[in-house]
C-alpha cells in the first residue's frame, strides 16, 4: 500500500562527534529513523509514495518513479559552519543482478546530489557535506526517487552539526 503520511516527531538532544548541543549517546540531535515501522527520531517526516517495507532489517521503499520522496524539516537556531546529512540506505536488486534507484537530494530547494544510487543489496551509510545549503532557521531536505529500475530504501537520516 502506498502511503501520504505526515509525522511531527518530537525534539531530542543527542550527538554525533559533529553535533552541538548534544550528550555522549552517540546519537544526533537531528534523526529520523525509518527501520521499525512507523518513523521515530526528532526531524519533521513527510513521505508521499512509500511504504513500510517488511524485508532485510526494515526501512521505508520509495515506491513509484519521479513521484515517490521523504522530505525532513528541521529547525536551526543558528547557521552552523558545518553540516553533514548521513543516509543509511540501499538500492534493491533485481533478483540476482544490480539493482538502479537514482534520487535527487534537495536541500532548500538546491541540489546537493542528483540521480544517486547507493549500492546495491546491501545497506551503506553515505555522507554529503550540505554546509552551504542549510540556513538560520526552517530548512527541507528532499529526498525524491527518478527513473529506477528498482526500489530504493532508506533506514536511517542523520544531520550533524558543528563550528
């Protein structure tokens, strides 16, 4: 089944090494985690598109070419000198052979990564450096499937922050 959902999740203080304002659980203070059902963590999650998927560890599946995305809305307070977005994510596999699921990573509507496919069938931590996209105040990140051949699955956002 297809989901249009919106989640308000509240605000946590946790940290990567990164992070500001945080504690030493190891955790950021800017999260969403996709892998056990409905969504948790402390960023805003829209998904339009998705589903819950039942297979390999948990996660949510970007579902339908150029339309499915999740887009995560956070609040800073200040500009920090430096922020990283983390995703722990996969492309699906076509039975046996490699899987193709290209998304565009749009921060306050710039490009930060276009038609990007994590590895294959198994899930990865990518990291894109989004210092100069981010802003004092609301920001979005968007994260929309294109033209795939299979489905791509997220499990985890991260942002840290830091100066």
């Amino acid at each position: 089944m297809l989901r249009t959902s919106v989640l308000t999740l509240a605000a946590f203080a946790f940290a990567l090494p990164l992070t500001a304002n945080a504690d030493d659980t190891g955790t950021p203070a800017l999260y969403a985690d996709f892998s056990d059902g409905p969504v948790t963590g402390t960023l805003n999650i829209s998904e339009t598109g998705t589903d819950e998927n039942p297979y390999y560890g948990g996660s949510h599946r970007l579902l339908a070419n150029n339309a499915s995305s999740v887009t995560a809305s956070f609040n800073l307070e200040d500009k920090p000198a430096q922020t990283i977005l983390r995703l722990e994510h996969l492309t699906a596999s076509f039975g046996s052979r490699e899987g193709y699921s290209p998304v565009d990573i749009i921060v306050n509507n710039q490009i930060a990564a276009q038609d990007f496919s994590p590895q294959a069938m198994n899930y990865v931590w990518s990291t894109f450096d989004i210092s100069q996209l981010v802003q004092q105040g609301e920001n979005e990140i968007v994260i929309r499937l294109g033209n795939a051949r299979t489905h791509y699955w997220i499990k985890r956002m991260e942002i840290a922050t830091g100066d």
